[in-house]
C-alpha cells in the first residue's frame, strides 16, 4: 500500500461470495475468484507452532509470529471475542492479500454500495488479484461513470466465519513491525467481535479507535512488567500515526470543501468540476502523490469511512471510566436493534448515535 494511505487496508466482504448468489453490483466473476483466494490461503496456511521451529524462515518473523497469542490473549482480556483465528501463517509472494475497489459519482460524496447474500453491503469490494480489480473498475468507470479508487490491502477479515490466518502482508520491514501487527490482529478481532450489517464506516471507525487505544496499552503493560515496550519499533509506529493522523485532517478538511462544493445549485457542473481538479491538486502537491496514484472523490471517501467518530467513541470510552467492559455493554443495543439507532441501511454520519449512547 502506498505512503499517502494508513496501513489498515481492511477488507471485510471478500469471501461473501462462498455465502449466497448474486448481489447488486457484483459482476459472477467476483464469486469463483473469491472462493479461489479463500482456497489458496487456506493451502498455503502453517500452524505457527510449526513455522517457529522452521530455521529457514527469518528469525525477525519467527520472533514476531511467537507473540501473536499473547496479543490475542490481551484482546480477550478487554472484550475482544475469543476465536480460532491467527494460529496459522501464510506467507504471500505478492504485496498485498487483495486490492480493494471503491467508487462514488463524480461530483457527490457517495459511496457506491455493493450487497452480498448474509453479510449485507459494503462500500467497497476486495479481489485477490491486482488484474481483476483494475478490470472491474474500468468497468465501473466506462458503465457508470463514476470516480474509481484501487488500493492495496495486507489484512482482511472473515469475521469468524474461517480461521483467518496471520499473512506476511500484515508484517512491514521496518522497525515498526511489531507495533504494527499488534495493531493489525486487534483490529482485525474487533470486527469479528463487533459488527452492523450495513454499516462500513461505523465498523471500521470502531476497530480502528478501538486497535489503536489497545495497541498502546498492550505496550504500555510490557512497561509496567518490566520490559522494553518504549522501543523503537513502538516509538515508530506512534510518529507513522501522527502522520497519518494530519493526513486524515487534512483530508476531512478537503472532503467538507467538496460537500459543500457538490451541494452548490448557483454554479454549473463545470465549475464544480474546476474546483473539485483544484482540490486534489493542491493535496497531490501536499503529500506528494505520485502521478500513478488515483486521486478522487472515492480515495477521499475511504478516510471518511475508516476514521470517522473517533472522539465520539473516546468520549463514550471516557463516560465509562475507561472500562472496556462498560464501552462494549454500551455498544450491545446498536447490534441487536440497529433500525432504531440508524436510520439508514448505510449511515456515515453516525457520530450522534454515539453521543447519545454517552449520555
């Protein structure tokens, strides 16, 4: 995944295809390829007991693997469902496990939403190979004329439905490794431990606040037990978060702009269409996008989706002292009555939901 983007590249609709017939939007192909990739990981997949005692794998990775149950154990300690994932390894040739596609009119922010049999829809859709996702946006933008985003992804998650394995593609070179797959396993239990059909952005927002306060305070009782958790690799990971957390600013800052710009009915959808160049512009100039990178209303979308709320979830965190167990009996009544809570099958601006649960 490049630079510009957060490493959490989650795809959580990509084996729906094993789950029913056809959903809306979804070309047939998408399902036998997704049953393939499934099929592929789960051929490829080593118990990690037995990876640990294989010399010709690298130690660097060997020592990570080794720490993947105390960070399960860790999560099951503050709510996080106990599940048979991430007992295996996979070691990919390839530098993500899916590339995921997403989409939205050329002058709205709106997510295009792909439904799937059981699992309901999402506002993106994920394929093993780089080939198939840049042939089904093409697709999508000669049929249907919308802005098109294609980006990789090193995790994903079945929500329990099979024993995810840990993939290589979850393990960066750098120093920050560690911190990273701590962060990548506590992200990827909370959606198999929490989760609304229908609604993308509230549980990405959600397993992205709650990995990232975990991820810290995984470390932080390393700490307290007397061992190294201020190292390097930690010291790291919180700079890449700082960055990308003014990123993410920046970006919502760039999104409101567009909203109120697509919203305008005094200009036409020329002039839209100007500023609309203009803005990207001046974030490619910003952050240095290299020219093969798509930039466009459906990449602004995704930071929308993954990261929105988070003080909201932070202030429901807070009204409950800090205990997780109260966080997540805070949460239970959005899973089991969701239609009173959202009042669209897709809601993205589900802040007030929060705040009425923090009260």
């Amino acid at each position: 995944m490049d630079g510009l983007f957060t490493r959490k590249g989650i795809l959580l609709a990509s084996f729906c295809g094993l789950l029913g017939s056809s959903g809306c939007g979804v070309p047939f192909r998408y399902y036998p390829q997704a049953a393939l990739g499934q099929l592929e990981l789960f051929n490829r997949a080593r118990p990690i007991d037995e990876v640990l005692k294989d010399v010709r794998v690298p130690e660097r990775i060997r020592g990570l693997l080794g720490e993947i149950p105390d960070i399960k154990k860790y999560g099951e300690a503050l709510g996080l469902k106990a599940t048979s994932s991430y007992v295996d390894y996979v070691a990919l040739d390839r530098p993500a496990v899916v590339w995921v596609v997403s989409a939205s009119p050329r002058l709205a922010l709106e997510p295009k939403r792909w439904n799937f049999p059981i699992m309901g829809g999402f506002t993106y859709i994920g394929w093993f190979s780089r080939e198939a996702a840049d042939r089904h946006a093409e697709e999508i933008r000669r049929q249907e004329g919308l802005d098109v985003d294609v980006r990789g992804a090193g995790a994903y998650s079945t929500l329990g439905w099979f024993r995810d394995p840990v993939l290589s593609t979850m393990i960066p070179q750098g120093v920050e490794a560690r911190a990273e797959l701590v962060n990548v396993i506590l992200h990827e239990s909370v959606h198999a431990t929490f989760y609304i059909d229908h609604q993308s952005a509230f549980n990405e927002s959600l397993a992205s606040f709650v990995a990232d306060r975990l991820t810290d305070g995984f470390f932080a009782r390393t700490r307290d037990a007397g061992g190294t958790s201020a190292d390097a690799g930690l010291e790291q990971w919180r700079e890449l978060e700082k960055k990308a957390s003014l990123r993410r600013v920046r970006f919502h800052r760039a999104y409101l702009e567009l909203e109120k710009l697509y919203l305008r009915k005094d200009i036409s959808d020329a002039q839209k269409t100007f500023e609309k160049e203009r803005v990207f512009g001046a974030l490619r100039a910003e952050f240095k996008v290299p020219d093969a990178r798509t930039l466009n209303n459906a990449t602004l979308i995704q930071f929308k989706t993954y990261f929105t709320g988070q003080e909201d979830f932070a202030a429901l965190l807070e009204k409950c002292g800090g205990q997780w167990d109260c966080f997540w009996k805070r949460l239970e009544p959005l899973r089991h009555e969701p239609e009173k809570h959202f009042e669209r099958r897709q809601q993205e601006d589900f802040p007030r939901v929060l705040q009425a649960l923090a009260q």
